[in-house]
C-alpha cells in the first residue's frame, strides 16, 4: 500500500484520482485545496487530513516524510498554470508525482521539470 497526497482535491478531475487510489488498495494520506467543500473524501478516506492553507498542507506533508509512514506520491488536480511550481516541489519533497497533462504551458520550463538530456 501506498500513501498519497493530492493538491486540488475539489477539483474537477480530483474525484476520478480519488477513485484510482481507493481502487488501487492504496491510501490518501493528505489533500489540499483553498475550497472547503469537498466531502468528496469522507466516502473513501474518512482519516484523510484536508487543509485549505498551502502552508499548514506543505509542513504536514514535510513532518510526514521524517516518520515511518511517509508519502510515496503526490497526485496533482490543479489548473494548468499552476502544475510546473508544484511538481517541482514534491519532487523536491522526495514523492513521485502523477499530473495530468500538460505538465508544463511554455517549452521554457522544461528543463526545470525534467533531467537534462545527455545530449546538452
């Protein structure tokens, strides 16, 4: 089993991947999103911590990767223009990510995402 994080938990898209990690027999640890009206997650994961800070949601899931029971993957259901600042962050954090496309708008941003190719 596998823990989860998922930003933009109210979302469009959101209750789909909610759906895929509930099949899937893993666990939605943690969710963020600035709306508050996402009942969404208590049919599913009724222990699921909800923040609508983006500050207070960052320190649980840093505090969260110093324990036993840390995060494996994030999943991101947010706006375009916002998927770039947060996959590199939960990069960062030591999760993998899933987002749904596109990853980046401008082929500017690319290499801030992705490893250098060998051939630069």
């Amino acid at each position: 089993m596998k823990n989860f994080a998922l930003i933009g938990a109210a979302g469009y898209i959101a209750p789909r991947h909610i759906k895929a990690i509930a099949d899937t027999g893993n666990n939605l640890m943690v969710a963020y999103d600035k709306f508050d009206s996402v009942g969404r997650l208590d049919s599913s994961f009724p222990d699921c911590s909800f923040f609508t800070e983006q500050e207070q949601f960052n320190r649980f899931c840093s505090k969260q990767m110093h324990t036993d029971d840390k995060l494996d993957w994030t999943t991101i259901c947010t706006p375009n223009y916002t998927h770039d600042a947060f996959i590199r962050y939960r990069l960062r954090l030591g999760t993998d990510v899933i987002c749904e496309k596109p990853l980046v708008l401008n082929a500017y941003f690319c290499n801030c995402v992705c490893t250098t190719p060998s051939w630069h």
